[in-house]
C-alpha cells in the first residue's frame, strides 16, 4: 500500500523472491499525495487503503511508503494485527553507515530535519558524517513519470550533495524506480562507485520471514495481480510503466 506508484519498488522485490506470490496493491488516487498531509488526515487516507487490501485477505502487508510508516505504521498495527502483519520502510539508515565513509540521505522536506530520522541517524550512525538532502519535487515528479522534472529535481539535490560522499540512502520509495539516474547525478570523477542504499529488499524479505516463507525466485510464476485505487479496483496508472518495477507488473495476469 502506498497513496502512489513508490510502492512499485517493493512490489517488484517480492516478484522477484517469488514470482508465484498473488498480489494486491492498494493505492489511493483520491488522497495523493499523502506527504502535505497531516499526521491525523494521512493516518486516517492510510487506514482506508489498508483496510481496502485487507478485504482481499491477504497474508501480509507491506506499507510501501517512507511517509506513512512514520505516520501511521502504530494505527495499522494496532488495526490489523495479529491477523495481518504490517510490514513498515524504514530508511536503510543503519546499513549505509555500516560500511563508514560520508553518507547522505536523500529523502523527502517533509522528513529531512524531522524528529524520526533525526532519531534514525542519532541510532545508527554515530561516528559516520550524515548530510541530510531534501530532494524538491522529485517524489511528485516520479510519480507522474515527468522526464524534465525528474532530471531538474536530481539536479538540484546533486547539487546539495557534497563530494566527498560514498553512500547515498534513498529515504522515498520513489526515489528507488530512479536510483540509476540518482547514481549517474551524484557520482563524482575519480572517486570510488558511489553506493547506493534502497529499503525495497529488505522489505520484501522482512515480509517472507514474518509469514515463515522462503524465497523462490525459481517458482513457477503464476502470480496473480489486483490493483485498488482508494478501494475501487482498476489497473495500474499508466506512469507506473515507464519504470521496468511497473512493467514487471503489466507482465503479472490479472487475478480473477
């Protein structure tokens, strides 16, 4: 679940580990974005797509989104488990500081400076110099799948990004389906491959280990896949394709 196609970059990480897993991804067309919100009117746009989902009975649910697993991810547990185990994105924080160097966190206004990653990098980062980038406009422009405006937006937090840096976090779900151009951007001449921390993987994993399964990538794949926007059911968005997360899905059959 997540109000946009930033949940394309989990959703294909679960293909990926098993292809013969059916899928529901709940979006929420209605209310996007969530990140303006309010922490109360985003919980309450978060409930109403989980809720959404759950009607499908699923195993398992994965909030794929930065913005909604600070806000909501208590609300969603409290709601739905032990039934459903909620699965949250966290920024790979503690990861990226494990391999030391200079690392930057990529991430939406809204959560550069804020109380939670603030407490993220205080946790796991100590001793590791942390420059925080706030990256304008590049979720919204992901979202609708804008060329320019991707471009302009990795740009501009390039720009703020010093370099000296080795490892860069993508703390947006979004900012995974452009992590390629994000490397491109920031990496500096004659300086070591820049590194590049996502949450999609990890995730997917998470969720595996909460059900008790394994991964089989070898799985026949005869997955299933429904998409909800704001509970109605639909198809993907049509931007969700320029991204190859996206079109992996478009290759899933619709479940019946």
């Amino acid at each position: 679940m997540d109000s946009g196609i930033g949940l394309l970059a989990a959703t294909a990480a679960v293909r990926r580990l098993r292809p013969d897993a059916d899928l529901v991804l709940s979006l929420d067309p209605d209310g996007m974005p969530w990140g303006p919100r309010t922490p109360q009117d985003l919980t309450q746009r978060a409930l109403a797509v989980a809720e959404a989902a759950a009607a499908r009975r699923p195993d398992a649910l994965i909030v794929g989104c930065n913005t909604a697993t600070v806000h909501a991810l208590t609300a969603l547990r409290a709601h739905l488990e032990p039934a459903l185990p909620v699965i949250g994105t966290v920024p790979a924080i503690k990861p990226a500081a494990a391999g030391g160097g200079h690392l930057a966190i990529w991430a939406t206004p809204a959560t550069t400076g804020s109380p939670y990653q603030q407490g993220l990098i205080r946790d796991f980062a100590g001793g590791v110099p942390v420059t925080e980038v706030p990256c304008w406009g590049l979720a919204e422009a992901v979202e609708r799948a804008d060329e320019a405006a991707i471009d302009a937006a990795v740009s501009a937090a390039a720009a703020l990004t010093p370099d000296d840096v080795t490892t860069v976090v993508l703390g947006c779900t979004h900012y995974e389906l452009v992590a390629e151009r994000i490397r491109t951007a920031v990496q500096r001449p004659g300086r070591p491959p820049l590194v590049l921390h996502g949450s999609a993987g990890a995730v997917a994993a998470q969720a595996l280990r909460r059900l008790g399964e394994q991964p089989a990538p070898g799985a026949t794949p005869h997955g299933t896949l429904t998409v909800l926007l704001s509970g109605r059911e639909g198809t993907l968005p049509a931007p969700a394709l320029a991204y190859a997360e996206g079109r992996l899905m478009q290759a899933v059959t619709p479940a019946r």
